[in-house]
C-alpha cells in the first residue's frame, strides 16, 4: 500500500523539477521510492531526469540526504575554494 502524497511533499516535487534535481535525488530527500515518485510527476506533468543538471538539495543540504558531504563542501570547509566558488 502506498503511503498518500502530502501538500508539502507535492511542493517540494515541483520545486525540485523546476530546479531539474535528478528523480534519484529527490526520492532519497522524500524518503520515497524512485518509482513512485515518477508516477506523481507524471500525474502532476512534471518533467523529471535520470540525472539531474543541478544537484540542489530540496531539504538544507547534501549531508543531510546522503550523510556525507559533497566534495565542494569538503573543500569550502578547507578554505581551498571560497563560498563564490573562486580560488
């Protein structure tokens, strides 16, 4: 049985979709299979990727979906590259 689709979660699809974060990265943020969550963008007419161009957290970052950091945030944290992304 699948568990409903709250209004939040629903605004978060579509934001996410907007932001053309991949289908993958979206369920991990849901806690949702992958499958489902295709089913409600194809419901919704949204247009999801395998892969997405931008990886934007829909939650408040990386470390929270995955658990580890991203390999920017690692080198933010170092001082290497500053937050702009310059050198």
């Amino acid at each position: 049985m699948t568990r409903p689709w709250t209004e939040a979660e629903t605004r978060r699809l579509r934001a996410a979709a907007r932001k053309r974060v991949g289908a993958q990265d979206i369920a991990k943020a849901l806690g949702r299979h992958v499958g489902p969550v295709k089913r409600k963008a194809r419901e919704l007419g949204l247009i999801l990727f395998k892969k997405g161009y931008h990886k934007v957290a829909i939650t408040t970052s990386a470390t929270q979906i995955r658990g580890r950091k991203t390999p920017r945030e690692t080198l933010q944290n170092r001082a290497i590259v500053a937050p702009d992304g310059t050198h």
